[in-house]
C-alpha cells in the first residue's frame, strides 16, 4: 500500500460520513415525506443541507472509485468502513455526544475487520493494469 | 404500515446499492488504476473513459435508485435504524456479488473482516 493509495482510502472515510450526516440534518428539516406524494422527495434536494451532503458524496464516491480502480470491492469495502469510526468520533469529540460502551464495542470490531482484510492482498482476479503496464508503472508494491 | 415501507426501503436500498457496487467495480476493474491513467492521459482522459463505460453508468442508475429509496426511508425511519440495516446488509450482498460477479478471491481472511465489519456496524448503531 503506498502513501497515495493510502491517501485515497483515507479521502473516502472522512468525505463519506460528513456528506451522511449534513444529508440526515437536511432531511429532519423536510420532515416526513407522504407515500401518496413520493415525488416530494426531489423537493429535498433543494435544502441547502442536501446539497452540501451530496457535494461531499460526490468527493468520497471519486476517491472510493479510484480505490477501486486498484482494488478489490470486498478489499475497499471494508477498508472504508472506517467510516463509521470517523463518524463516531465526530459525534463524540466535535459534538461533544454521548458514545455508550456497546457503540465503542461495535467501533474496536470495525477497527479488527480493517486490521484483518489491510494485512490481505488488495487485489485478486484479473485487472486491466497490464494494459497501461506499457504507459509505466512508478509503483511497486 | 411505516415500518413495512421502511423495510421496503431497506429491501430496495440494499439491492440496488449491491448490484451498483459491483457494477462500478467492474467498470473501475476494467479501466485500470486511475492514478496512472490520470498521469499519462490528464484528468479529462480519465474523466471521459468512466462516463463512456456502460457498466458504470448502469452502476450510477443503481446507485441513483439506493439514494432515493435511502432518503425516502429517512423520511420514515431515523438514521439509526436506515444506517446500519442497509450498511451492513450492503457489505454481505456486495460481497456475494464480488465473488461471483467480479471472479474475487473472497478468502477466509475477507469473510472474517466483512463479517467484523458488519457487527462492528450493528453495534454502533445500537
């Protein structure tokens, strides 16, 4: 894993949960959307909320789709599950929230599944990296 | 009858959240490291050959379909029930998908960390 892939990895698991958490904010603030009027929901893209969340979605789907132009997805989708621990910690640390023991518990586990799949090999099956092979490849791993 | 439509939500979500992950793997798989194709083409090059890639444009309609079912339980259901019964249902669908869809070596040690992941997620939510 080089610092640049590293990088990318990293981009996903801060850009994702920020862009989730002002998503939930705008969505609270259109309150309850009617079965019978299920077009209200495009209604909610107008909030100023939505559209900061989806600006930072847009910035950690790049980075995921990169990583997964040299990764595995069941290599990344672990691996930015991390999210969710940035996502705790905000809530914690920024916050200033109430984290209960079983939600540290659920975060350590998190922690161990990163820990388990990051020691494995990135990618498996057959890639098209050979074909840029002829463009140069300054890494090596 | 707004938990059913909240479970449809999730049904929905996860379905269609699954099948765009491993269609836009595959379009990222077959494109090759970005990194490099950004280096030798520029960022426009690489920009034009994802938007010119069927598979991840049909992962984006997917992707598109698992957002609005996602806001559209929100509306119903607080995140804390929306959050992790989709995440963590998506990692195991996905994973499934990658392995028989994308040929990935899913070995013991990725079963393992997907697994991890997923309680992890269940418990946070809590």
């Amino acid at each position: 894993m080089t610092i640049r892939k590293f990088l990318v990895l990293f981009s996903v698991v801060i850009f994702s949960p920020v862009g989730d958490a002002f998503l939930a904010r705008g969505m609270k603030q259109t309150g309850a959307i009617d079965v019978h009027h299920l077009t209200h929901v495009l209604a909610a893209v107008a909030s100023p909320w939505i559209i900061l969340g989806i600006a930072c979605l847009i910035a950690g789907m790049a980075n995921y789709m990169t990583a997964l132009s040299f990764a595995d997805l069941t290599f990344v989708l672990p691996a930015t599950a991390f999210g969710y621990v940035t996502m705790v910690l905000i809530a914690h640390f920024w916050l200033g929230e109430h984290v209960s023991l079983v939600r540290w518990a659920g975060i350590l586990l998190i922690v161990m599944g990163v820990g388990v799949v990051a020691r494995g090999p990135s990618r498996t099956g057959e890639t098209g990296e050979a074909l840029y092979a002829a463009a140069g490849r300054e890494e090596s791993e | 009858m707004r938990t059913l439509y909240t479970w449809v939500c999730i049904f929905i979500t996860v379905v269609a959240a699954s099948a765009g992950d491993v269609l836009i793997a595959l379009a990222m798989r077959r494109i090759g490291d970005l990194g490099v194709l950004r280096r030798s083409r520029g960022l426009s090059a690489v920009i034009m050959r994802v938007l010119s890639s069927g598979a991840f444009l049909t992962g984006i309609a997917f992707m598109a379909i698992a957002f609005f079912s996602n806001l559209m339980g929100l509306s119903w259901a607080d995140l804390s029930l929306m959050g992790p019964a989709t995440a963590s249902l998506t990692f195991i669908v996905s994973a499934l998908g990658a392995k028989f869809f994308l040929g990935e070596d899913v070995d013991r040690r990725r079963w393992l960390a997907t697994i991890f992941v997923c309680a992890g997620v269940l418990l946070v939510a809590h």
